[in-house]
C-alpha cells in the first residue's frame, strides 16, 4: 500500500520547456522541423539541424521570429567527428544541452533478398548508428536531460520492402532502452513511434484516393492519416519535467493503428 503523506503527492510539474536548451537532429523538414518549432513555440532555445546549410538557415530564421535562442551548425551524424563538433557548438552556442532528438532518417525501399550492401548500409548508418553516436556525444555533455528517439511503427509491424529501414528502427527502440538503463537517473531517454503521417515526402502516398489512405482509414480507429503536428505533443512531454518518471519508453503515436493489420 502507498503511503499518503499530504497534499504535495496530488501536485503535478506542468508540461512545459521554458528556459529547456534543446537540439534536434533532422530538425529542418518532416516530423523533426514541426519538432524543432514546437519546442521553440513551448519556449525552448532551439538548435534543428540536418546536412543542408540553406535548410539549417532558413529554420533558425523562423526559430529566431518565434523567439527562441538557435545557432546554425549542419552535421552529417554519418561523421562520428561531425556529431561530436554539433555537441561542443551546442553547449558553446546555447550554455548547455537539456533536449536531444533525433528525428534523421534514410529509407531503401528494396526487398531483404533485393537490397544492396551499399544501401543497406547507408540506411543503417543515418538512422541506427547516427543515433548511437550522437547519443554517445550529447551525452558526454548533459549533466541531466533527455534524449527523445524518433522510430517507427516498421519496428513492430512487417511492412514489405523495407527491410533495411525496419531494422534501423528495431536497433532504435533496443538502443532506446539500453540507454535508458545506462543513462539514467541523470538523463532519460526515450522514442515514439509515429504511425502514418502526412509529411511533404509521403502527401502522394497517403493522400485521399489511395489505396493506402483507403486501408488505413478503415483499419484505424481514428480513421485518418496523422499529421506532423500531432506527433510534437508527445515528444514535448517526454522532453519535459512532467515526465520525470518516463524512461525507457517507445510511445506509439499511431491513431490506434497498431493493433490492427495493414
């Protein structure tokens, strides 16, 4: 039985970044971009970056009009030298590091029996072991903080012609809870799993009229496609203090999808 000891074990830490330092790697387009200025709109200084330069400009500009402190370095999280220059430059540019996401992918759209060892390998190395190493480097130099992982629901479901990309999100989910384990208490790492949302690379595919627009509204029980903007709430709170007791999670954002079948 848990002991009542007064009032203060009803009083709850609201979901909230303000005065968070936060980076999000891939955070200049797709789910990452809407990441990067939610956190920014949620009061967090906010460095988004990815390989482009003219990209990574382009979002501090908007980061800056919605208040947020930024800087512009790029990094290729392929380059274990690029990622630990993104940490130092992070800390340099905003006092320190509090947030982590990790929002870059890269996908090879071939059978297990199709697939090339070059594009099995350069999927792998932007979307599983980018996040290794930028989790080795950020955390070498957070005191305390999180790690939030995007991944997919290609971890936990067979979607044809994805081979590579669902085993970099498998190593994803497993790096996720391993971290947590060897991280913690000081900084919590966790992932969520976006279902079928809408981003400027997929609005053909899952746009209204298509067989798979069809199929996933009829077998979510929310009966649509998500957007980007609906994945930002989730990775706020697993960034914040109010989900201080939150580590070692996958949290499923998917419109109830999963536990149906595609």
């Amino acid at each position: 039985m848990v002991e009542e000891t007064g009032d203060d074990d009803y009083e709850h830490t609201p979901v909230s970044l303000a005065g968070k330092r936060a980076v999000v790697i891939g955070g200049t387009s797709g789910i990452g971009g809407a990441i990067a200025r939610g956190f920014a709109a949620e009061g967090a200084d906010v460095i988004a970056t990815s390989r482009t330069r003219s990209a990574v400009e382009e979002t501090a500009a908007d980061l800056r009009a919605r208040g947020a402190r930024t800087a512009t370095p790029t990094c290729d999280v392929t380059d274990p030298d690029d990622v630990a220059s993104l940490a130092s430059t992070a800390v340099d540019e905003l006092g320190g590091v509090d947030v982590v996401v990790h929002s870059q992918g890269a996908i090879a759209r071939d059978r297990v029996d199709e697939v090339s060892e070059s594009e099995w390998e350069r999927v792998l190395d932007v979307a599983l072991d980018g996040v290794y190493r930028s989790t080795q480097a950020f955390a070498r130099v957070m005191e305390s903080g999180a790690i939030v992982n995007i991944s997919s629901l290609t971890a936990r479901l067979a979607f044809p012609e994805t081979a590579a990309y669902t085993a970099a999100k498998g190593g994803v989910e497993a790096l996720t809870r391993v971290s947590a384990k060897e991280l913690g208490p000081e900084i919590r790492v966790n992932a969520i799993a976006p279902g079928f949302v809408l981003t400027p690379q997929n609005r053909e595919v899952y746009a209204e009229g298509t067989e798979k627009h069809a199929r996933i509204e009829e077998r979510a029980p929310m009966g649509r496609v998500g957007t980007r903007a609906e994945m930002v709430g989730a990775v706020v709170y697993l960034a914040s203090d109010a989900a201080s007791y939150t580590t070692g999670e996958v949290l499923t954002v998917d419109g109830g999808f999963t536990p149906g079948v595609f």
